[in-house]
C-alpha cells in the first residue's frame, strides 16, 4: 500500500508539471512573430496591444484549433527600421529570425516602414507565411502589389488604414470642413523625408489645390530634425492659416513647441503626427501641444465610443500599462490577434491557405467598426461609419485631452482655433 501511495503521489506530481491551474493538458502554443521597431511609438505600442490581446485570449482558454485548444506565444524582434540610417536589410533578418529560428506559425504587427515591409513581402511569400500589418506601413503600394499578383502575394493581409483613404475620406473632408468652420483656404506643408510622407504631403497638397486651397510652402525634413524655426517663420510671413504635418519621427514635438512659442497663426494638422498622438504628449509639451491635431488612423487608439468594444479596450489597454491607447498602432495591433483567432478556429488549422481563406471572409466587429478584408488585396475595407468598416480617428488637443473630432460619427467634440489666430 505504501508503495502504491508513492507511485500515485509521482503521477500527481507528473500531471502538475504538464497541467495547467485550469486543468486543461497543455498544448503547443502558436507563435505569433512581431517585428517591431521597438524604441519607437509605431513599435512599443503595437507590442502592448498584441501582448494585451494574447494575455486576454490565453486567460480565456486559449485558440480552438481543429477541437484542441492552443494558447498564443508572442516572439517580438526589434527591427530598428524607423531609426535613421538603418539599413532595410535588418528587418529582412528579423523576419527571416522569426521564421526560421522563432518557428513563427504566423508574423503580425510589422515591419514598420513602408520600405521594409515592402522588401519583407517576397521573404513572406516564399514561405507562405501569413502576415497581418497592423502599424506603420502607410503606403498603397503594399496593398497594390497583393491585388496584382494575388496567387504569390496572398498570405500577406492589411489590418490598419493606409495613405489614400486617410487622404479621400479623411483628411481632406476634415481639412474642408474647418476652413468652412473658420475661413481657412492656405497651408504650409511640412513633412519628413520618408516615402509615406512625401507622397501624402504632394497628393494631398494637390487635391487641395483643386478644392481652392492655396500652398504657399512645402519643407522637407530628414528623419531626426531637431529645429524647424525656419520653416515656422517662412509660414507665417507666407501668412499661412493651416501647417499640413506629416512626420512619424518623435522630434515631431520640437515642432509644436516651437510653433507655441513662436504663436504662428496657422492651425497645426497633423496627418500622422507620432509626438502629438501620445497621452504624455500634453505632459512633455508643458501644455503647449494645445491645438495640436494628429490623425491616429484607426479608433480606439484614442478614447472614444466607435463600438462597444472601444472604450474596453481602452480600459483593458489603461489598467495593464497605466495609460490610454498610445497613438496609432495599437488598436489595429489588439484586432490583429482576435481576427486571426477568429479565422483560424473557423478553418480548423493552422495550415496557411485554410486560413487565407478564413481571413477573406472575416465580418466582425472591433474595436474600430466592422472588420473586414477586401478579397483581392487584403486591405482592411475603411468608412467614416463604423457600422459599414473600419472608421479612423482624427483628434485636437484640449486642455489637457484629446478630443475627437473627426469623422462626426464618434466625434465628441469640434475643432478649435488657437487664440492668436481669433478674430
């Protein structure tokens, strides 16, 4: 007896080592590979959000995978392509690391700028491995080049805005609507030297050109700029009403505070505005990020009430980390891992053209509306009603918290003027 009672207290320890507290045997977990440029917004954010909605997913029992549940594993390789001079070449390695030594079963979140995650396209293909960006990565091109050569491109899907929506949906309505709210009708354009940035400065510039908008400036600044006084006081001798931002680099805020500083009467509108998006932003500035507008791409990456799921994940995201959503990233980011465990409990595996399949057929809703994915290009379908797609987010400092503002579907305010530009 004594024996028996010594065999059976080792088994229990056995099952204690391979079950876990919910009594479920544990299984191998599907490895979720995140090349992220980590020491930046784009980055950081996009990781927490991932991590955010693994931890939610586990703590629930994990993917159901053909009747077996499998909890998620998150491996993140710092990619460093929105550093300066970072050759695109390192995130090539990091994808390739993630694939081959991390045994990724699928990639989300990045590479982060558009020129890596184009050169990472034909790595992904080649081993057909499912990838949904979810930060970064404005460009139509990427999209483009899945509609064109679908058979080979067809693993590859895209969870976050991208720059011609922003433009015609977006930004350009928003752009007329206050110069109708307060007789605006020139801009400076003032944009960093990336590939995103100078074509939506250029496009965006022009539409506004045919809406009878004047340009009477366009600046250049290389990734890293520190001083931008120069070009604050070409604008306000050009006597422009409107300052067209288009930076993802955080010495963005340099800007701002200049801008403040210096009182130029023209209204500060950021397209993607990395510095302006965060919730220390108002913090950092001393409060002179007021009347700051940055567009964050996607609701939910900062407060509003889009869909029920908006604000509990803008709760979930504050009690984890101890702040709001950070700026645009995130949400798409958190929506990434709950789409791909959608498709794959509706395929039944992990095997990548099942789930392509599934992922093609995704309708849910999110955090930031309706979810779902054109056919062909794999490009998240956008609208300014989150019932019918996914909606963006334009939001304006003030006093302290950024107040939403545009599409007026989940506006909770109207934008400003700052006093020096009152009449």
């Amino acid at each position: 007896m004594h024996k028996f009672m010594k065999m059976f207290f080792a088994l229990l320890a056995v099952l204690a080592l391979v079950v876990p507290a919910g009594g479920v045997l544990a299984a191998k977990p599907i490895v979720l590979g995140a090349p992220l440029s980590t020491a930046f917004l784009y980055g950081w954010d996009a990781e927490r959000a991932i991590k955010l909605a693994v931890d939610e997913i586990n703590a629930a029992g994990g993917v159901n995978v053909g009747g077996t549940k499998r909890p998620f594993k998150v491996e993140v390789i710092d990619t460093r392509d929105l550093e300066a001079g970072v050759p695109v070449s390192e995130a090539l390695l990091a994808v390739e690391k993630l694939i081959l030594q991390k045994k990724a079963n699928f990639i989300v979140g990045g590479p982060v700028r558009s020129e890596a995650a184009l050169a990472a396209m034909a790595l992904l293909s080649k081993h057909k491995m499912i990838s949904i960006l979810s930060t970064g990565v404005l460009t139509p091109k990427y999209h483009k080049i899945v509609g064109k050569n679908y058979d080979k491109f067809k693993y590859l899907f895209r969870i976050s805005g991208e720059v011609v929506w922003m433009l015609k949906g977006e930004l350009v309505p928003a752009l007329i609507g206050v110069g109708k709210q307060y007789n605006l009708s020139s801009m400076y354009i003032m944009v960093q030297d990336v590939a995103w940035a100078r074509a939506l400065g250029k496009i965006l510039g022009g539409i506004m050109k045919k809406k009878g908008w004047k340009v009477v400036g366009h600046q250049v600044y290389p990734t890293g700029t520190t001083d931008y006084s120069m070009g604050l006081v070409d604008a306000k001798k050009k006597k422009a009403q409107v300052l067209l931002l288009a930076m993802d680099m955080p010495e963005s805020a340099v800007l701002l505070k200049q801008w403040f500083d210096m009182k130029v009467p023209a209204l500060p509108f950021g397209t993607i505005l990395a510095a302006a998006e965060q919730p220390g932003f108002w913090k950092a500035t001393g409060g002179k990020g007021q009347f700051a507008i940055a567009s964050v791409v996607n609701a939910g990456n900062a407060p509003s009430n889009a869909t029920p799921w908006t604000m509990k994940f803008v709760n979930a995201y504050k009690k984890k980390y101890g702040l709001e959503p950070e700026g645009y990233g995130t949400a798409s980011s958190y929506m990434a891992v709950y789409v791909l465990k959608d498709a794959i409990e509706r395929a039944g595996t992990l095997n990548s053209d099942k789930v392509v399949t599934a992922l093609e057929k995704t309708d849910m809703m999110g955090v930031y509306g309706r979810i779902r994915f054109d056919p062909k290009t794999h490009q998240i379908i956008p609208a300014n009603d989150p019932k019918k797609g996914a909606v963006g987010t334009i939001f304006q400092w003030q006093k302290g918290k950024r107040v939403v503002v545009y599409p007026p579907s989940i506006a909770t305010g109207k934008i400003l003027l700052p006093p020096w530009m009152q009449k």
